[in-house]
C-alpha cells in the first residue's frame, strides 16, 4: 500500500510498528545520513529549497569584511578553512530555515487548533531542536573566530591594526 507518511517524509519504504522514543525509518534514516552524508543531489535540493534570503540572512554565517578577506588570502589554510566553515553554516542556515518554515506554519491558530495536545508536545521538541541548532550556529561563529584571529597574529597583522578599518568588535560585517 501507500507508504506512511514518516517513510515518504524520509525517503524510505520501511515500516516499523515499534514503540521507541524515535520512529525506526527516521532512526535508521538518521544514523545513516550521519555516517554517509546525504547524497550529493538531494543536499543539493535541500539547500536550495531552504536557501536564506533576505531578512532570513541573519541566520546564515556572518560575512567578513573586504580588509579582513584580503589579509587572510595570504593564508590559503585559513582562507580555505573558513570557506568550509562558511559553507557548513549555511547548512546549519538551511536547515533553521526549513524548520522555521515548518514550525510557522504548524503554529498558525487555524492550524494549531486542530492539533491534538500531544502534538503541541511533539511541536515543543521542535521549537527546542530549532534552538539547540540556532545556538550551533552561533557557536559555529565563534569557532571561526577563534581560528581567525590567531591567523592574523601569524601573517603579522592584529586586530587593533585592523581595527580602524573593520569597525566591528570581531571582524564580522553585521554581527556583534
């Protein structure tokens, strides 16, 4: 028959009837992902279904400004470095992005009325997960940040050299 609805959600036809504190699709689902990685097209559609535009940029990793780029070119390692660093927050980004569109939705009254109260408990783990990534993100910030500015120390630059012109507390256009 058809499959269920967590196994279209997920990509799979196996159905598991098991009481656990997480489906059995999404489990495996999960575990696999984790150890594989999505593949490559399906990472692609996802990023770009959920790309941050506009107001949602925020959420997405900070810029650095123009000085600061051109210093840390004369590093490839940290310049290549931050590039991933900068490509797994737009991941991170994706991912807020798509949970905020799912949780915005599911939390309109002319939804939210006709859930179950068990749902409204399911949907206060999301909200949760939807914190817990923002605060990787942040932290994914700071961790850029940490790796940077020793980078500038060794390519003989510091950050009060750089201070007049980057005129933000840590080097990023747009975050504090």
């Amino acid at each position: 028959g058809e499959p269920s609805l967590v196994n279209q959600l997920f990509r799979t036809q196996r159905d598991s009837l098991e009481k656990l504190s997480w489906d059995q699709t999404i489990l495996d689902f999960t575990k696999s992902i984790v150890r594989t990685g999505l593949p490559n097209e399906l990472r692609t559609q996802l990023l770009s279904k959920f790309e941050i535009k506009e107001a949602l940029l925020i959420l997405g990793p900070p810029k650095l400004n123009r000085m600061l780029l051109s210093v840390l070119k004369a590093s490839s390692t940290v310049s290549k470095r931050d590039e991933y660093q900068s490509l797994a927050q737009l991941q991170v980004a994706a991912a807020l992005n798509a949970l905020g569109m799912g949780l915005s939705y599911l939390t309109k009254p002319e939804v939210s009325s006709c859930l179950p109260e068990d749902a409204k408990s399911a949907l206060s783990q999301i909200a949760e997960a939807t914190q817990l990534l923002a605060d990787h993100q942040y932290r994914l910030s700071l961790a850029r940040r940490a790796f940077i500015k020793p980078a500038l120390n060794l390519l003989g630059k510091s950050p009060a050299d750089l201070a007049p012109i980057v005129a933000f507390r840590h080097f990023f256009r747009g975050r504090g």
